[in-house]
C-alpha cells in the first residue's frame, strides 16, 4: 500500500508506451519510479489498423493512469524537447511521417488510441531525437551542398536519445567521480554511439536515419553511398529493395544468414559457421572504430557505459568492444564483467577509463518528460490564477 502523509496528494501515475517497429511495450510507473504493471508483446498483425486496435486492447488491460507519455523516435527540426499533445503537435507529428513512417505512424496509433479511450488524460511526447539537438554544427551536418542543406534540412538527427539520456543520469549516481567526458553505447537490435560533454551530444553514429552508424541487428549501418548507387545504376536494384535491405535484410542476419539476433549468431558460430563468425567480427569492429573515433571527437574519454539488449547481457561483446580504448588504458574487470549484475562498474579499480554496465530505462526518461511537463503546465495555472 502506497504511504502517504497527512494531506498530502496520491502519486501520479504514468503510462508509457513505446509503439516500437516490432513490439509494443507500455509500462505504468509512480511519481517515484515504481513500476505497477507492464507488457511487451510483438505486433499480431502488419497492418497499421490492426495494430491499432492491439493498442486499444494494452490500454484495457493496464491498471488506472493520470497521465500518458509516448516513445516518439523522430522529431525531425520541429521538437527539439518533450511536448505536451495537443491538435497541433498531433498535425505537426503527422506532417513528419515522411522523415520516419514506420515508428511515426505507430506513435501517432497510439496517441490517437489514448485520445479514443480516455479524452481527458494529458498526453506527453518525448523524442529520441531530442537529446541530440545539442549537435554543433560540424557534427550535425553531411558534406553535402550547403543550399542543399539549407533547403531540405539534412542533418545528423541521431537516435536513442531517451536511453543515452537515461544512462548519462544513472552514470553521475554510480561512478565515484563526476565524468564531463562519456561514451555511450546502446547496443540492441538497433545500435548506435553517442559521445556525451558536459551532459551534452556533440557527437552520435546514428545520422539522418536509423540506418547509419553501426552494424546492427537487420540494419547494415554505414554504406558506402557510392555501392549504393552502383547497385541501382548497374545491377537494377529498385529503390523500394534497396531500402527493404538496408533495413531488414543486412546487418548480423544479412552476413550470417541465421538471425538477427545475436545469441543465435554465436550458437552458430561455435558450431563452425564461418559466415555466423564474420557476422559477430564485423559486429564488433563496427563498435570498436566508434569507440575510437569518438573518444577524438570528445578529446578523450572519462568512462563508457553500455547499454541496451546486448550492451546489458553480452559480457563478451562488452569485453571486446572495450578493447578498442585498451590502448588509453582501459581495463575490464572479469569478475564484475561475466558475473555481476544490475547497473554496475565493470572496470578495475585502477583502471583511468570507467566502463558501466546500465540497464536501459527510457521509460523512466519519458517519465520524467511527463512529470516536468505536467508541473509546469500546474504552475503556469496557478500563477493565472
């Protein structure tokens, strides 16, 4: 039972949810972080119309909430921070589709479904986008023609915000020491690397889409666009495959030609899969040049923290990867690496380099989007009063 003192207001309750391009997870936690229920269930249907009505069905089933936030992955130049819904945001977020209509329209599925079923629950947007509108200029932009960019507004969006925020805040709780210089990587079915100053991105492999960067799960990461262009121009692949590949059809299962999924790329490989082996190699150097790279776009690093599906349960993937900075003198611990558990250190004592193992929270990020939100909105209200 929920302890309150005399008088004093019941906690709000916020339901989360994450209309993902394979699953929808939706979450309901307290003002104080306590989860009260969740659920993370892969889409039945491909249509968007079904997945609408499994939304509607997941809200049904959640215990009573006050207030809704939603994972929203791109944000584009419009929302550069949380916002709350309204028929604008809700025209504005349509308007974006374009630059992401797999996630945007699941979003918008879900906002609609809340606005259906419960009229009068404010609703919270919060971007994966947004942690990285602190970009400089120089990382931000492709060298491409400047009108070009001026016209259409390229630029190095990045992605995964909500858990590189997440994971810089919980870092400041666990390392002994405050770090003004983190790199974090969120290793999932999608991946990227963000180089962090001061709390800031200055730097991401994510770029105008989720397809740049790493090597991922069924994504192939960075390409050289010229390949690109030779496999339209000469070998006849259509725009509309082109893009079905790069985004489904490459990465760990593209090169192993077993799954997406890293666990049964291993299994393959220990099973004397060559094509498993080069797909978990290439994997890992993918992770590797980011780590060296953006330990030179911070001008050094104070600790690296990995999160995400793998980044949290792959020790061997973490011990890997964090040989890349070996050389500026990063050592892992075994004993706290292979066995340990939770959010954690996973460096020697010694070591001058801090390396973190952090769950993945985005839920807790949108949480507190809502909650900032909903007490300024109450400010605001009783200051006109």
């Amino acid at each position: 039972m929920e302890r309150r003192f005399v008088n004093e207001p019941p906690m709000k309750r916020v339901l989360v949810l994450n209309a993902g391009s394979s699953s929808l997870k939706w979450t309901v936690l307290r003002e104080d972080r306590t989860v009260l229920a969740s659920g993370n269930e892969a889409w039945a249907e491909e249509a968007l119309a079904g997945r609408a009505d499994q939304i509607g069905a997941a809200l049904r089933r959640a215990p009573g909430f006050d207030l809704v936030g939603h994972r929203v992955v791109h944000g584009g130049l419009t929302f550069r921070e949380a916002v709350v819904v309204d028929d604008h945001v809700r025209g504005e977020l349509a308007r974006l589709t374009d630059l992401d209509p797999e996630h945007l329209r699941l979003a918008l599925a879900g906002v609609e479904a809340v606005a259906e079923a419960f009229p009068r629950v404010v609703q919270v947007a919060a971007f994966d986008t947004a942690f990285h509108a602190t970009l400089p200029e120089a990382a931000a932009g492709y060298g491409l023609p400047f009108e070009w960019t001026e016209r259409w507004g390229l630029r190095r969006f990045g992605f995964h915000g909500l858990s590189v925020a997440y994971a810089v805040e919980r870092a400041g709780e666990l390392l002994d020491a405050p770090a003004s210089k983190l790199i974090v990587c969120h290793l999932g079915s999608g991946c990227s690397v963000t180089g962090v100053a001061d709390g800031r991105s200055i730097d991401t492999t994510m770029g105008y889409s989720p397809l740049e960067g790493l090597m991922m799960a069924t994504r192939s990461g960075s390409v050289d666009p010229g390949l690109l262009l030779r496999l339209q121009s000469r070998h006849g692949v259509g725009l509309q495959e082109l893009r079905e590949t790069l985004a489904r059809r490459s990465g760990l299962l593209g090169v192993s030609g077993v799954s997406g999924d890293l666990r049964e790329v291993l299994k393959a490989a220990e099973a004397g899969s060559s094509r498993a082996r080069l797909a978990y190699e290439r994997f890992v150097l993918s992770i590797r040049r980011a780590l060296g790279g953006m330990a030179g776009a911070l001008g050094g690093v104070e600790a690296v923290i990995f999160t995400g599906g793998i980044g949290e349960n792959s020790a061997r993937v973490r011990r890997e990867a964090a040989g890349a900075l070996a050389f500026a003198g990063l050592e892992i611990d075994e004993e706290l690496n292979s066995r340990g558990a939770g959010d954690r250190r996973i460096s020697r004592i010694t070591s001058p380099i801090r390396a973190l193992c952090i769950q993945s929270r985005e839920d807790v990020a949108i949480l507190e989007a809502v909650l900032r939100l909903h007490a300024r909105a109450d400010g605001l209200m009783k200051a006109s009063r």
